[in-house]
C-alpha cells in the first residue's frame, strides 16, 4: 500500500519551501494540484519532473475515490494546493477523510499558513483562539456573526480584497466599533503589511485605500 503525503506550499516567498517538501515532491509518483498551471510555476523552481493532474473543489468529489484505489495499489500520492497546507480553507479534506476511513497513511508535513503568522503579529491572546476561515457569503452569515458576537476566544478569519470592506463593516455593526482588530495583507510578499486598531479604524483605514492581495482579519474576543 502506498501513502498519501499533504505537502504546504509557500504562501509567497519561495524561500520558505522546505527540503523535505521537495524532497517528498521529487520522490512521490504522482502531484494532485489544485491549478496545475500555479503548481508547474513552482515544480519548475524547485527542478520537480513529477507528474502532475487536477484534483480541485470542482472535481474532488468523483476523483477521490480513484485516487484511494491508486494509492491502496501502491503509489504515493502527494497533494499540493496554490498555496499552504492543503485542507485548509482548500481542497484535501475529503481525500484525507477518505485515506484514513481505507487505512492509508496520511503525512503532513509542516509548512506555510497564512493564519499562524497573522495570529502572532496581531499582538492579541494567541493560547487560545478559533478558526473561523471564510466567513457564509449570505445564508447564515448574520447567523453566525451574532454568535460570533459573544465569543471570548481570538477570531481568525480569511477574506478577499473586494469583500473586506463588507466583512469590516459587519464587524462594526455586529461587534462594535471599538473591537480591535488586525488585517495582515500579503504575508511573506514583497508588499506584506499588518494594519492595526479598532474595527473602525481600520474600516476608515481601508476605506481610503483598497486592499489588495491575500487577506486575514485577527479579531480579539469579547472581553
């Protein structure tokens, strides 16, 4: 029997690419990406010939089963997604869940998320705290943002530049505006930056200037 291997990606910076991420890259006899396209970019970096094919939100659901048969015959499969550890907030859930029900060894390795490093520079209570990922775009968002509301623990949540300005005003309205809150926007990149203050001032913060790039709110709890 084989092995499933989920192996992070840099969330920016190619440095941060471990020895042993390539080194399992190199070795596996398959790379399920999540766009192969993204994915040749890095391979090519790091001097990795191994194939390649598509496993995404969109086709992960008829493939998984497949993959577990591949694997149980004997291949090892590594899964990458466009950046990070797979799973989180991207494909890699459902072939996990499936490789541990056939009693296929799973190895994830250590590596790149965005949150980590988002939580620690945010300066708030980070030894306990929830991940929250993308917020419901419309059912049961007001739902859970009520909940959210009483919640004591620090708030971990990823969002796109064009929605921030909503989620911002959301916490405003639903946290008050004088929660204190902090954006890290591009982490590792050239352009990285963490905006910090109350949910209003980095609303008017925002506001004045678009963002752009890969976003995460860190929101302390309610005291």
């Amino acid at each position: 029997m084989g092995k499933l291997f989920l192996v992070p990606t840099p969330i920016g910076n190619l440095d941060d690419m471990t020895f042993r991420a390539v080194k399992v890259l190199k070795e596996v006899d398959t790379i399920l990406a999540e766009d192969t396209r993204n994915s040749g970019k890095l391979l090519k970096h790091f001097e990795i010939g191994t194939h390649m094919q598509s496993h995404h939100m969109h086709n992960e659901h008829k493939t998984v089963d497949h993959i577990v048969e591949r694997i149980k015959g004997g291949e090892n499969i590594a899964l990458i997604s466009d950046a990070g550890t797979p799973a989180i907030s991207d494909p890699g859930f459902l072939l996990t869940r499936a490789c541990v029900e056939a009693g296929i060894e799973v190895d994830c390795l250590p590596g790149a998320t965005a949150f980590v490093p988002a939580l620690v520079n945010s300066g708030f209570p980070n030894d306990k705290f929830i991940f929250e990922g993308f917020l419901p775009v419309k059912k049961g968002r007001q739902t859970r943002l009520n909940l959210l509301a009483e919640e004591t623990r620090t708030m971990i949540f990823y969002e796109s530049p064009h929605k921030l300005l909503k989620t911002l005003k959301h916490f405003v309205e639903y946290f008050g505006d004088d929660r204190p809150v902090s954006v890290s926007r591009e982490i590792t990149k050239l352009h990285e930056e963490t905006i910090r203050g109350t949910a209003a001032e980095v609303l008017k913060h925002y506001t004045q200037k678009p963002p752009k790039g890969e976003i995460v709110i860190v929101v302390k709890g309610k005291a």
